[in-house]
C-alpha cells in the first residue's frame, strides 16, 4: 500500500486498525553502469513487496542519503550528517504525533548506517505514547546476506549484487568479467576527488553481473526477511 | 532524462555539453480525495516532461516539503524550515561542486517558498564559479495561472486544479460539487488540531473536478512554462 | 505604545486586559539615496501610529533581515535564514510565556518574506495555550497596494514608493526622473557583486519621488490597513 | 554618524577613508521603573555620543539580548545563547566582507557578555584580511564604573545607575530610598519564576535614584571612555 | 607520549617529524559491576600502550559519548548526536589546522560508531593539505575479536570482556556465573526507562568474568592492532 | 568519590541520600612551559579533593573548551562556541532526567566562561523539578584570587599560577625569571597567528616560579573554596 497511491482517508481508516508504516530511505549516487537510483529503487521496491500483502503502508523514499566520498561522480547528491538526521527526526516525529507506534525503516545504502544513531536517541526520549523504530538495512541482513554469499563472496559498491533487472539502465551493456577490488580499508580514507581517480566506472570490485535466476534468489530473501521483520520484529 | 534512468557516465557526458539540471520539491500531505503525493508527483512529472526535448537530467522529487498545519492528516509529513533549507543548501552545494552551474529548483507546494530565501543566500554567496539556481513554483507562474483563471478563479488545496488523471486514487470516487471556502487569512492562523477540524475531507474550497479536457489545457501550459524556463529564464 | 516608553509594570498592566503585542521587523540595507534604516524605520513607525489610539503595545523593531543581495552595499546588513528564523522563534516563545496570545509581526522588507514559513511551524506546533501570529508585510498588502497603485504601476525598491519624509536623509538631494528598470527575474539570480554592479545607485527601478501629498495616501493606507489588522485580522 | 541617518553612498565614502564602525548591542528587559528599553537605549546613545566628533558609523542598536532571567516579566525579551551568536557572526561576517577592518561592539547589558568567547572565535579563524573586534561593556568599564563608584558602590541592575533622564518612563514615578539587595549568588541561580517573585518591581537593589548632575557625571565618563576606546582601543 | 604529560614544545618537536596523533574517545555510561568509566578507560589505556613505543601522541580520551539508551543508570552520560559530530569535527578541524595529517580516533564505545559518517564526511571535504582520518574500534577490530572469541562467543555489554583489571572498582565483587543475554533486537528498540527495568544490574548477558590471564591475551591482542594500525594503517 | 572510581550502582545509592554532583571542565591547551593539560588536571583535582570529605561524586573532566587563540600552539584543543554550549546542555539534560538537583560546574579555564550564558538560560527553563546550576571558575573566586594576589599581583596564562608540582611535565626545565607582559587589550584582539608570534613560547607574562610552600597556599584556599561551595553554595 502505497502512500502515493492513497488518499490521506484511507491511511488513517487504515491506522485506526494497525499503527506500522514502512519509511524506506536510500540514496542517489552512482553506482558504476548501474542505475544512479539503485539504493533507493531497491529499498522502496522491497518495502513495497514485502508490506503488500500486510497492508502496511509504505512512504516514498527518502532519494538522498550520505554519500560524500562518491561527491565527484556527476549525479550522486549527499547530505551533510546534521542535516540527515534532521530530517529523520523530522519524519519521526510526524509519524509518533499521528498516532504510528511502529515504524521500520529500510535502508538501501551503507553510508547511511549512522542514522541508527539517531534513532536510538529518539527512542530512548521520553514520549507519551511507546513508539518503537526498527532499523534495517535490507540488503546486509542476515538471511539476505546469505543468500548473496552462496553465489558470491566479493560483494561490493556497484557489483553483481546490486545489478537487478530494475536498477539497470535501458540501452546500457554491463561489461563481463570483474572489476579491480578496492580494499575497504583504502576506500574509507579516499577523498571525494581520490574515490573518483581510483574507481574509474564507478564499481568497487568483483562481478558485474550474475543470471537473472540467482538474482531473483537473493531479491526473494530479501524480501522475505523485511516482512518478517514487518510482522514479527516488534517488541 | 530521469536522473534514475542513467548512470552517472550519462550524466557526466551530458555536464559536459550542458551545465543544466532540474531538481523538483514536492511535498507528502494530505490533498482531499487526492493522492497524498500530489504535490510530489506533479513537481516531477512537469519537470520531466518539460525537460524531455532539451535532454535536461530531471533529478527525483524531493518528496518531504513544510506543511505543518497538514500534521494531523495520517500520512502528512513535514520537515522543520531549519531542516527543509538545509537540505536544500546540501543538494545546491552538492551540484555546483559537480559542475552544474544552472540548477532549476522546481516546486510543487506553496509551504515550501520560504526556501526561495535560502537559494537567495545561497547564490549571494561567493563562489568560485558562478552557478544561477532558478525557483519556479509550477501551479502559480504566470502562464499556468492565466491558464487555470480562464476555468475558474477559486483555485483551492485539494480542488480541482490539483485533480489530473495521475493525482487521482484508483478506486476513490471524486464528489461532485464544490467544497466550503476556508479563507487563507483564517487557514494561515490555525494549529494543525484546528485545520484537521476545520477542513474535514482536506480540501480547503472550490470545485473538486473539472473535466480532463480542462485540465490538459492547464497541464499542457504547466509543461511549456516550465520548459521555457528551462530555454530562456537564464541570465 | 512603545515597548521602550515604558516599563515592564505597564506592559503588565495591560496584558491583563489585553493580550495582543505588536512587533515591527525591517532591514538594515541600501535603499539608494533614502536611509539605510528605511524598511525598519518604516515598519515601526507604521505599527506605532496603527496601534497608537488601540492601546496595543508595539516592541523596538528587529532592524536586521534578510538582504544577501545587498551584500556588497557598505552598511547593509544580513542575517542568514537558520539565524532568521532562530530570532523569530525565540521572540514568540518569550512573548507565548509571558502570556501574549495574539502577536502580530508587521514586517517592512520583502526579502524576510521566508520567515512567515517559520512562523506557520511555530503556530502548527501543540502548546498549552492557543496563540495566534499574524504576518503582515504592510507596504505590498492589498489596500496600501491599491492606494499606491493608483500613483505609479511602477514599484521597485529604493524608488519612490519608499520615499517618505521619514526616510529621507538631510542634505541628500533626492534625483528627478526615474531609474532603470532592473528585471525581477534578473534580479533575483544576482550575486551580491553583480547587483552593486547593476544598481551603481541602489535603486532598482521607476520613479525616485512623488508629492509629499501622494505619500501621505499611501501612507495612511498603510497605518489603516495594519489598524484593521490589529482589531479585526484575529480569529 | 547614525547609520540610519545615512544612506549607503555616505557610508561607502566614508569606508574608503576610515574602517571603523560601531555596533551597539542591548537587551529589551525588565529595569524596575525604568524603561524595557534601558540597555538597548544607553548602548546606542552612549555609542552615537561618543562616536560624533570622530564620525565613524553607528549602526542601529540590536535591541534584543539574552536575558532569559527576567522572562517573566512581561516586555522582555530573551535570545537563546546558540541564536545570539549566529546573530552577532552573521552581522560581523557582512561588515568584514564590505571592508570595515575596526568593528566596535558597544554592549550594554551584562547578560550579553558570553558573546565575547563568539568574538574570541571569530578573530582568530583565519580570513584574507585582518579584522579586529572590540567588545565593551560601557557601563562598567575601568573609567566608568570608578566614576560611578565615587557616588555609591552599590550598583545594580534597575538602580539608579541605569536611572537617567533618557531611561526614565514619562509620568512614572521613581521611588525614594532603596530596593533591598539580592545577592548575586542567589540572583544567578534562580529560574525565571522564582526571579519575578523575589523582586517584586525588578530592582535587583540600591537606591533608585540620584541627581541629575550625579548621573551627568556618570555618563560624561562613559562616553568619554567610549571615545577613548573608538580612538586608541586598536592594535 | 600522553599530551597532557607534555607541554607544547614537546608536541610542536615531534610534529616536525612525524604528522600522526591519536584521539581516543570513549564513554561514561554503566557498565555493570563496573567502572563507569569502561569504555573511555580503556580507549585512553590501548591508545597509550599502542603508541608508546612509537612516540605518537595520545590526546586525553573524549570521556563522553552517545549512549542515550543508557541514560537512566545515574552517572551515565550521553550528548546528542548532533553534538558528538560537532565535537569531533572542531577536533579535527584543530588537528589538520596545526599541522597533523594522520590522525588515529581510537574509539572504546558501540553507541559512538556513527560518528563514522563524519569522518567520512570531513575526509571527503576539500582542504589544503590531504589529511587521513582512521576510526578504529578497538574491541571488535578483526584481530582482538578472534582473540577474545577463543575464550567465550559471548560478548556482551558489561561482561567479562570488558572486565579488565583496570576497569573494576576498588571493594567491589563481581558475581559468578552469567547474567541472561538481553537479545540485541529487542536492546535496540528499548527506551531508557525499559533498559533499566530490563536489565536489573546493567550487563546484557553473558560471564561477568574471566581468569586475568584470559584477559590479558585479549588486551595484548588489543594492543598490537591499535599499533598496527598506526604504523601501517595510512594510505 | 571520582565517577570513574564507581560503578552505577554506587552513584544511584549515593543519589538517593544526596542529590549534588560535580562537572569540572578544563582545556588542552598550550600552558608555556607547563602540561598542555594544566586547565582540565587542575579543574578535575581541585574538584576531587574538595568533594572527597563530603563523598559528592566527581564526573570526568571535560578536557575540550574554548581557546581559539591558543590554535596555532600544536596540542592545542578548541571546540566552537556552538558546540560547547551543546555540550554543557546535554550533560545538564542528563543529570536533571537522573535525579541530580544541584549540580556544581568548576571551571579551569578563562575561555570558558561564556558558558554561565548557556547555565543562565538552563536554569531559566521551566522544568518539572527544580535543578540548581553553580559555575564556579576556582582559580579566581575571591578566596582563591585573594590568597595567591598576597604573593604577586601578576597573574597570567602560563605563569607561576598554574604551576604546581602536578601541571609541571617531566624533564622540563622551567626558566627562572619572568615573561614579558602581553597587555589583556592586546592578547583579546589577537588572531590565533598573531598569538603564536607574540609570545613565543605561550606564557602571557609575570614569574614563571614560586616555591612550592607558596603554591600550597594557593591550592588549599582553592580547594577550601571549592569545597565551601558544595557545601554552602545552594539556595
């Protein structure tokens, strides 16, 4: 259940009867031949799917997140860390004040794992009514990650893993084979301008690409593990 | 040319040949009958449309506006102004270190033209390279309103000029009729609790459906608006 | 009632009876030949003769906005809009707790329009006891604009619209005749050094001065328009 | 030379022979039977005063303080400290930027005195051109405050150190004898409630009044040293 | 070389040689049977240990961190998120500002990891000179993990893991056995009202102690990492 | 009763007896020929010996403050004025919501007292109980000033006045004799350069020496005031 494809009636006809909302939050940045939308076209879409047959209403993706060190590669936007958990707290706060208790947020992007700050501080804060906030990162969660690990170990930025049928781009040939793996520990202290001379497409290493087939093994744990976590993460 | 349908080499070889960008802003609130995204969906829909021909990267809508006074809608949200305009300040700082240096801010939600004083700040400020950043309120700039006047002058929240075949809900019957009038200078004094009150479908007046005939008249002179901007409204 | 010719026992006094409060902002900037002070001196002076034989108390004026544009102008000044608006809040705490109920912000310059999102936050936001804020940019509101209208379609800053026999500075002969026009949509994508290039005297367009009689209507306009504002423009 | 006297041509010709300007800072606060206005009306006066025979710029006084103590009684007006800087930054980042190289802030209110440790700061971060920052408390500043000693040592806030012709209330009467003292231990560590209820007219102590010629000799002093200060307080 | 065991002379002659330094950041939260102190003792502790023989300078330990979960257990203390990234980024603005360029946080605390945005964040920003940033947390980097993990997979806050020698309290016993391990889904959704109720003594799960040779191959494996880091951990 | 020294349950014991607790905040920052800890170890051990007979508990020192003119020293700490009031209203926002209602904040360190601002506006709130606040800055309160000017009137940063045999480091000789005075008019004006050429090696002026007996002095009236205060200081 959309929340764009609702009237304001029907969420609270609907909030009357059961107080979750999905807030999916991803990211705008690229991601080598992929799609500059994939983090949040892939965690709005698996909100979407898994909350579907719950009836749990899903907002529209937050589209920009924190990605500074990929500031470089023209089309990816970022947000400053005081700014975006502001606008966590914003959105929080909205949700509690209309009567939400239980709020998942799904997050399609690792640079945006920070926020879980935020959002412990805003649950430990006293409030009238118990609100409970889960956040989860959908694509390194437990089942889903090992689902990902039985095709594949090397599982980086702009990889195999992120390469769905809905995150490529019309007209764009994904090269075989793998790209050079950049270490993590290098990558974390890259700045923006280095990020961008290092990675040449954009890709972190590994695998282009896998079938179809094995994506849609992972896409279907994915899936499954949100609205599991949709219907029984709750305290 | 949907940001989020290429990737980010698309994007770099068109910053190229044109230093040009679009970003829409919309809102999620309430609109009556309406979809709660109206003002989101319409902010990127003319954005795109507008900027098909000219090849022009059409970022995703920033779906999160300021309505506070919509607070108490299930499914209305709103940033706080120190919030909204530093989210803004991020995404302008994002794109001109990028490269663009004409930026196209176009918005769909009246609440959110206090951020024309921060894109005022913003371009007051020295920078190495000069970057002009456009704001168009779509629904309201000239033409379009000349447009909608020729149907009819009371042009409310969630009436008939935000009813386009793409803002309406599946399954969700418009009334007939009109909806009472809640003057501005009253609507622009009430707590949140008191507009929920005041306006209990949403709509704050006027008309709620014209026929599709009339609205494409409006839609079409929204589109060449915003394109001519696009063209001509450069210094 | 002047806030300042007064001591706070008065001010006590009256709020028994009384729980209105009025507070002027302006703007410290150019405004080619006339006085630096003219949107603040304005905007007191106007709010002091409106709420004269009311008894309403009038606050000193807030004498910095919001004016980036005018930057580069020796003697203008600006604030930035997160510190705008941190101003704003505060002041309307102060006077929310001291038991001020219906507080009217009469502001003189167009570039602090933002603040009136702040302003809608503030009033959407639950406290324990309902307060009304009324924003009222006296010199664009639909009477005074009227009257002025009536002399000369053409109204630009720094040109006669603002010269009043207040504003003007001894010893400083004001020009005949009329300045060039600089485009709204030009003006409004200016850097601060491009515009103290463009508007070598500040003036932004039209006519410098009129008749100290056409002044005076407008004048009065404007003193009535607020008077009405302070007794009837509450809910 | 009152800014708001001046126009901006003055001001820039006057910049071009002299970099020194006067900011006068005050606070809108409960003084007793004297005006709210006190503080804000000796920081200017003591400033334009003092600065007349050298003819530097005066800016407007900013009228509001952080006096967040005297909150209960009504008129007053307090900044939170996080507001009252970004205030007193943004104001001295436009004057660096127009070219004003000897900033004095002319303060008039003890509670604004933390805003030094922001001047501190601000002087010392590095910027293209040297710029210097006085802050002066003028009422007890080495000269004054011993010039004030010689009559009473008893000084305190709405006594009759503040008690002159221009800060007193037309048709208000100003008791004989003397307010009892709160000690400024307790003084600094009561809210804001308990403050309005142990001084019941806002006189922290002390006589309330001395002659004219007492208090001429007071402020001969203050704006003596303020002279002093304009003329050789510089590196 | 503890900086507060130096005078600035000593730091300015090492810095001409040698461009790293550490800052350890910890936590003053409850951890249990023991100090209160825990994590920033032991951050300060592994700094100190890994740096002395390489003569790096070890900043005094930030003791206070984000643990607002734990804020009902008196002297725990916990800043905002907002907060802790602006202390760490005017940190490190002084740092780079002097002349460092490999600047080592060593971070003794679970609830402080978002701060890793903010590095990553002043890493990717442009400035002078290059300057690397390392965010280690010393008690589940890879190398101590698999140490402490050869004694007990059990590792939980204020259990034996943290129950060093150095980090009990003088006269106070700590109990056999294991506490009930509160799961970590369920301790990332409580509110600090709930934590304290849940969690009766402060541990959340597991022995409360281990034989002191245990623990020292887990400090000594704790040790070589941080000085590995700091000797190889650069770009 | 060091908070380190303690685990949570001691301090919850001691809360229920006794509701006082002391925050000592100090500076890393350049002190001449002494530790570049000298503000922070003599704020936290003033702190620790006057608390000890009265078993208050003492948290960590806070060894980040302002001094922004000690920048330019290598070692030298300094956090913007922001932060630093943010800082001191958390830890106060923890303390309250534990249950502690007088809480004494001893200073070390000059720089820091534009946060009385911050404790002022604190204390000011309306809060469900009432909190008491002391800021006291040791090193000059009248006891303290009193005893050490029976010594030498001068008394400057990085002078025999901070001294003692535990701000002094290890193998360093300190010279006999006396720096050169660096008026206070000039040393507040000075950028963070500036500084660092002017006093070369960071002593302001006056005997860098006395002996110890002298310095006994000095500290037990330091102490004894300290520890008058957490006794007799409250309303």
């Amino acid at each position: 259940m959309r929340v764009f494809d609702s009237n304001w009636m029907q969420i609270a006809d609907r909030l009357e009867r059961d107080d979750r909302i999905v807030l999916p939050v991803g990211s705008t940045e690229q991601h080598g031949y992929l799609s500059l939308g994939t983090d949040a076209l892939l965690a709005e879409r698996v909100s979407v799917e898994a909350a579907e047959p719950l009836g749990v209403p899903v907002l529209p993706v937050l589209p920009f997140g924190m990605a500074p060190y990929f500031a470089r590669y023209p089309g990816s936007m970022t947000l400053r860390i005081g700014t975006y958990v502001a606008v966590l707290r914003d959105l929080l706060d909205c949700l509690a004040g209309q009567g939400f208790r239980r709020i998942a947020v799904i997050n399609g992007h690792g640079g945006n794992a920070p926020v879980a700050g935020l959002i412990r501080e805003w649950i430990s804060e006293p409030r009238p009514e118990r609100v409970q906030v889960l956040f989860h990162s959908w694509y390194n969660a437990p089942k889903t990650a090992e689902a990902a690990s039985r095709f594949d170990e090397d599982q980086y930025h702009g990889s195999w893993l992120e390469n769905f049928p809905w995150t490529r781009v019309a007209g764009v040939e994904i090269p075989e084979g793998s790209a050079p793996v950049l270490p993590r520990s290098q990558a974390n202290n890259l700045t923006a301008d280095e990020m961008r001379e290092r990675s040449t497409d954009g890709s972190l290493g590994g695998a282009y690409r896998r079938s179809d087939e094995d994506m849609r093994v992972v896409w279907d744990a994915g899936v499954a593990e949100v609205r599991e976590l949709l219907e029984e993460g709750w305290l």
